[in-house]
C-alpha cells in the first residue's frame, strides 16, 4: 500500500489545503482526496508541483507500507 504524507507535511508548515490548491493552481478536491489518503491515482504533475511548492521529494510524500 502507498501512504501519503501530505497531511503530515501540511501539518508542519501549518499550510490549509485551500493554501495549497490555491498555490500549486489545482482543484482543492485533489488536495483533498491526497490529504485524507482517499485518492486512487495522482498525476505526475501534480506530484512535481506539489514537491516544488512543500521543498520536499516524492519519497517524503509518498511511501510504501506492507
């Protein structure tokens, strides 16, 4: 299973997911579903945007739990 960290990653820079939508120019709906880990798929893009806009890589947001 892939976790998401978003929430965690949000959490500590004490960002809302309006901020982040409005940040990154995607639909707070996405932010959404990545932040409560309810997504079933991401697109590249948004990934890249949202590892430019939190300074972080793809393994900080996203990891594999067995």
């Amino acid at each position: 299973m892939i976790k998401c960290n978003l929430s965690t990653l949000m959490g500590a820079r004490k960002l809302k997911i309006a901020d982040v939508a409005r940040g990154i120019d995607v639909h707070r709906n996405t932010i959404t579903l990545l932040y409560h880990e309810k997504a079933q798929r991401i697109d590249f893009d948004v990934l890249e945007k949202l590892c430019k806009f939190l300074n972080c890589s793809i393994g900080d947001l996203l990891e594999k739990e067995d």
